[in-house]
C-alpha cells in the first residue's frame, strides 16, 4: 500500500528519487513519513469524518477533532510553514 502510494506520487518523475533523498535523506525516512500520513488519514476517515461527503462538514468534523485533539493532549508541531498555517487557520486545514 505504501510503495503503491509513493508510485503514484512519483508519477513516471524522472527526478522523483534524487528530491526524495534531498529533502527526506533518503527512500526509507521518505516511506516511513509516507505510512504515518496514510496511517493518520486512514484514522481521520474511520474515526473522525465517518463517511461524510459534504466538504464543509468533513472540514468542520476534522476542525473539532483536531480542536478536541490540542486541548487535550500536547501536540508539537515544527515544520514552521505548518505551524504558521495552522495558527493562522485557528486549526487544521489538511484533511478537507
């Protein structure tokens, strides 16, 4: 499931693998962030949106999860670019 995933991202990108291990250090860091977002996707579609198909109240359902999520647990974020948008959006937009 993931190596079909990181094909598909890769789209016949010639230069898909050398950006692979420049940003990420390499295929193995790169397939191991690749199954944590799967992995944290496939819980936000099981456990917190639940089949809805409306995007506002997909968006809605994820903005209270990750509200919820916050304020109860300490969640660190350190991509800066994530941090700002995040702050700025008064929670999470990823999921929509």
């Amino acid at each position: 499931e993931v190596a079909a995933e990181i094909e598909r991202m890769a789209g016949g990108n010639p230069e898909f693998a050398a950006m692979v291990a420049s940003r990420f250090g390499g295929e193995e860091n790169f397939s191991r962030m690749v199954r944590e977002e799967m992995t944290i996707h496939r819980h936000i579609e099981e456990n917190v949106v639940r089949g809805e198909t409306d995007p506002a109240a997909r968006q809605a359902a994820v903005d209270g999860w990750y509200r919820e999520l916050t304020q109860s647990q300490p969640v660190s974020i350190f991509d800066p670019a994530l941090k700002a948008a995040v702050q700025a959006s008064g929670g999470c937009s990823c999921c929509g």
